[in-house]
C-alpha cells in the first residue's frame, strides 16, 4: 500500500510559449490571458476572478485575493482555498502594458468588474489548439 505516484508536471519552455503565444497574435482576449498564465503562474480559476482594481500599475504587480467558480448556472466569486493563495505577483512591465491597453479597449468597462468574461472550458479549448501548433503540453 501506499500512495499513487503523481503525474509530472510539465512546464513550457520560453520557446514553447512563444511558438503557441505567435497563433494568438490577432486574439486580443487570448494573448493577454496566456501571457497573464506564463508570467504569473495564477490558476484559471484566479485569473477569472481578476479586475483591473487588482492590477498596480506603478508597481507593476497584481494581487490574486479571490477565485472564481461556477456551480450550475451560478458564477460565485470567493476567498482562495488556503491563506497562502492569497498574493501579490510582480509581472514585467510589457504585461502589465498589454493588460492596461485590452482593459481600455472594453466597452462601459468598470475596474471592479472581472476583466476576462470567459469561461475555463474556452480557455481549454484554446490551449488544446497548441497540439495543433506542436507545442508539447
């Protein structure tokens, strides 16, 4: 008896994004949800809950205070699981320009609104396109 071996995680290689990152280019909403996953390492479920009030711009970081999930039709936002999910991530400053140019491109868009309206089965889907781009999940 004992415990299962854990699967491995595999992580990209600055090679590898930049191969699946380049199919994205004219996908606004995309190319900054897969840059925001490179850089910072945030779960979907953090990333969905993201507003523009959790970016700072002079200090180039973004808090992660919440998650987002969704039960049934219901789409609820809540504390992270563990006191130590709670963070704040300093990301590079090409990032958090790309974050503040998609976020000005929304129409009647309020900074204490979610940022990113899709769902993680739509972000599944795109990250399964990589296959398609040979880039090795």
């Amino acid at each position: 008896m004992g415990k299962k071996k854990a699967d491995t995680m595999q992580f990209w290689t600055q090679e590898d994004f930049n191969t699946f990152i380049s199919y994205l280019e004219d996908q606004t909403l995309y190319y900054v949800i897969f840059h925001l996953f490179f850089y910072s390492g945030i779960r979907e479920g953090e990333l969905l809950a993201l507003t523009l009030d959790d970016f700072d711009f002079e200090k180039n970081t973004v808090k992660i205070t919440k998650n987002y999930v969704k039960i049934g039709n219901e789409e609820i936002i809540q504390s992270p699981k563990t006191p130590k999910s709670k963070r704040v991530i300093t990301l590079p400053q090409e990032i958090m320009d790309m974050v503040k140019n998609y976020s000005a491109k929304l129409y009647g868009y309020s900074p204490s609104e979610r940022l990113f309206f899709v769902n993680k089965h739509a972000i599944l889907r795109k990250l399964r396109q990589c296959e398609t781009f040979s880039v090795n999940m």
